[in-house]
C-alpha cells in the first residue's frame, strides 16, 4: 500500500490494489498452533539438506517402474475424504508406480494447501529383498533387460500418510493512519471434508467498502484442474479523475459489482493455463468538483463517464520456476493473459486488454540477487479510461496522476541483499515507465524513480511465513513509502 506524501489520488488507488491483491489468494493465512511451524521448518531444513548431498536423478531414472500397486493404504485424513486424496494421485491400483509419480503425487496433494506434511512410502509384499529381481542384471544385457522386467511387476504396497492440522483461517488487518483501512479474510480449506475453500472478505479504505464470496476448487471437473468462483460487491472501489484536467479536482467513484470465474489447469507439468469469465455492473458517484447535471461528463473537458455492464473473457498462460521462497534470489517467470471486452456478450464496448510479463533473478554470491522485471500492457477498441493500464502504481517513487493509457510500459529492476535466510533482506532498486497515448509504448521520456527497502520473512515472529516488504522510494515529484505482503515483483 502507498502512503505518499501529496498525492491522494495515489494512495486510494493503490490500497485498493492492495485489497484486491489480498483477495485473490496469495495470502495463505491459516489458523495453526506455534509449536507446527517448528516441525515444518525442521522438515523443510532437513530435505533441503538431504537435496544438497544427493545428485539429482534424470527424468528416465525416476520414471523406471518399481513394481505395480496392489494395495493402497492411505492414512491422516482428520476430516478430508479419501476420494480427495485419490483424485490427487497420479498411480491407481493395478498400475506401475515410480519415483516421478510419489514426487508428482506428493507435490499434488501439497497444491490442496490441506497439509502440512505428506509422506508416500512403498515396500514390496512377494517377500524378496528390495534389490532381488536387479541382482542378476550384472550377468549381461539380455538377463538385465529380464531382470528390470520382473522388477517392473513385483506388487506393492504403496502407504499415503497426511498430516492436516486447521484448515480453517482468519486473518484480520487495520491501520489507525490515514487513510484508514481495515478488514478481515475467514475461510475453510477444507470446507465440509472435501478439500474446496470457501472464504468471504471484508475491507474498508476511509469511505470505500468491499466484499467478497469465494468458491475455490482445486479438483474442479474431478481432474487436477482448479476452479475459482468469487462473487465481488464495492460499495465505491476506486477514484478516478479527470485525465484531460487532473488539476481541476473533479473526481469520481467507480462502483463494482459483480461475479468472476476462473479456470486454471497445467500443460507438460510447466506450464499454467488459466481462461475464465468476469461480469460486472459499473456504477459512479460524484467525489468532488462539478459533474454536468445527470449526464456524468467532467465539467472542462466534457469527457464522458461510460456505466453499464462489462463483460470480458479472460484468458492466459505463465510459467514460473523461481527458487528461493519465500526470499526469491533465482529462477525466472513469465506471463501472457488477455482480457477481451465484446458488445455481444451484453458489454458496455467492444474492445480488448493485452499484458505481458517476464521477470528474471540472477544469483550472486550466497543468497544475493540481481533482479528485473519488464512488463508491457496494450489495448484494443473503444476501451472506457477508468479500464486503461494502470503505469503508475508499478513505478516506485512515480507520484503522478496519469495513470490510464492506452498502453504502458514498465521496468523494475532490484538488487537483493541476503542479511539472514530466516530474517531477510535489503534491497535497492530502480523504476522505470510510462503510459502512452498511442497502442505501441516508445522508449523516450520514461518516468522513474528509485529508493531502498526491506524484506522482513514472519516465520521467526508468527505462525505463518510470508515477506513483508517496505520500500521508500523518491522520484521527480515526491516520495512515497510501500508497505504491503510478499516480494514486490
């Protein structure tokens, strides 16, 4: 959240990025005893430890069969059905199981975010030692051939343990400061014993409210896909001035309700694919200045306020394979999603939203890391200001108030100092960007802005780990202070 110094505007804007932010999950709040997050971070030290002194087996070796499954035995489950955890498993009873299905199943069952452990053992019910069929595969090619053959079939007993502990969570949030924002996120995990989330939320930034109904799925269609249903109210959610005329101070609020649906599934084990469907009903009232009697047009410039519904379909695809959570200092990510806006579907306008993203982390030294972020947002069509790119709340330190163009462009880039793995970091970074009238982004007169920060890990202190980060950040105009959960890109 932005709290800067002159710059209102900014600060409404960007809190209720912060909102949103907060709702859409990346927050994983869970109500858990102190004594677990010792457990878990022992556990996690000891596999990190063990991952460092082994050699990493290849793709073919893990996926060498072991034998065939024929029992199944599955153990925990406090209040989660075993369908649950079957659904999850990449083996079934009769078929071959392997080291890549026990890692790919374990990594599974993780992604329910049910479980704060997950063990899958196997041992052999013919009787015969673990390395019998293979001894022989020293004699020669074919015997060894033979000998893999009959290793492939031998039964098993494959054990799946789960360790569950609350399932149920809630995280409450205020500040006293200017502006005031306060609310709170409660949810289930594990809500009637079947594995979906069901959460609701509450928030308020001096007069704006917001609500939300959350329904997430992550067996949705019975497969490893996830669903995401989230009904949205904002009494008043965002306040938009007059883009010709920022100065004048004639302002507006921007309501939304509405319901969005999202779909998510991976491809080839890498890749996450997502398309959904948002509606909403777009609503304005007057904040401040004179609005041209019931026509919603800004006094000077004579612009218009378009309201009514709109109606996109969504769509996308990432990949992210950075290391180092919840202190990011390796690994790379990247984004393409589209947003498109069509009159036939009942939409205020026809007209479509365009972002990419990549994002790359260059290690340094033990735990240190040069990082970079280049993101580009377009558009297409009769697109209303109020649903332009937003460039300004992504560049630190840039206070302005053009915020909404027709596409944008931005460059982050930071250096990340590891003071203490189980504490944090000190990062210096420096912004860049622009939003432009024009579809294509030009490289000159690029705003920017530049500071240090902190990025403080809650394990040591709280029941949950997760980065808080604080940025102080100067740029041409003024200076604001960032303060918000997670790493900053």
């Amino acid at each position: 959240m932005h709290l800067p110094r002159r710059a209102a505007s900014t600060t409404l804007i960007s809190g209720f990025c912060v909102v949103c932010w907060l709702l859409t999950g990346t927050l994983p709040v869970w109500a858990q005893d102190p004594g677990d997050v010792d457990v878990i971070t022992a556990q996690i030290d000891q596999l990190k430890e063990q991952r460092a002194s082994e050699e990493r087996p290849t793709e073919a070796v893990l996926k060498e069969p072991l034998g065939v499954v024929e029992e199944l035995v599955i153990t925990g489950l406090p209040s989660v059905r075993e369908a649950v955890i079957r659904r999850q498993l990449t083996f079934k009873m009769g078929e071959e199981f392997s080291q890549w299905h026990r890692w790919r199943s374990v990594r599974r069952l993780y992604e329910l975010g049910l479980f704060w452990n997950v063990k899958i053992d196997y041992e052999y019910l013919d009787g015969l030692p673990e390395d019998a069929p293979m001894a022989e595969g020293d004699k020669g090619d074919a015997e060894g051939e033979t000998a893999a053959t009959e290793q492939a079939s031998r039964p098993l007993r494959v054990t799946v343990a789960v360790f569950q502990g609350k399932s149920y969570y809630f995280y409450p949030y205020g500040i006293s400061e200017s502006p005031y924002f306060i609310g709170a996120v409660a949810g289930d995990r594990d809500a009637f014993g079947t594995g979906k989330n069901i959460s609701a939320a509450v928030f308020a930034i001096d007069d704006l409210e917001y609500y939300s109904l959350t329904y997430d799925d992550p067996q949705f269609g019975g497969g490893h896909q996830r669903g995401v249903f989230t009904l949205k109210f904002s009494d008043s959610a965002l306040n938009v001035r007059d883009e010709r005329n920022p100065s004048t101070g004639e302002s507006y609020f921007l309501g939304r309700d509405g319901l969005t649906f999202e779909y998510r599934t991976s491809m080839e084990d890498r890749y996450q694919v997502t398309w959904g469907l948002e509606a909403y009903d777009v609503t304005t009232d007057l904040r401040s200045g004179t609005l041209l009697g019931g026509t919603k047009q800004f006094l000077l410039s004579g612009a218009e306020i378009p309201e009514g519904t709109l109606t996109y379909l969504t769509g996308g695809i990432s990949e992210s394979r950075t290391r180092g959570y919840p202190l990011t200092n390796s690994g790379y990510y990247w984004s393409l999603n589209t947003q498109q806006s069509l009159e036939a579907l009942g939409s205020l306008e026809t007209f479509g939203k365009y972002s990419g993203t990549i994002a790359g982390f260059y290690p340094i030294g033990d735990g240190h890391a040069i990082g970079g972020r280049i993101k580009l947002d377009t558009t297409s069509g009769k697109i209303p200001h109020y649903e332009a790119p937003l460039a300004g709340p992504l560049i630190r330190g840039y206070t302005g108030t053009d915020f909404y163009s027709r596409s944008a462009l931005t460059i982050n880039t930071e250096f990340r100092y590891l003071v203490d793995p189980k504490w944090g970091q000190v990062v210096a970074f420096f912004d860049a960007g622009k939003g432009f009238d024009d579809r294509t982004p030009k490289l000159s007169d690029l705003e920017y802005g530049y500071g240090a920060g902190l990025r403080v890990r809650t394990g040591e202190f709280l029941p949950i780990d997760v980065v808080i980060y604080l940025d102080y950040a100067v740029g041409v105009d003024d200076y604001e202070i960032n303060v918000g959960i997670g790493q900053w890109f």
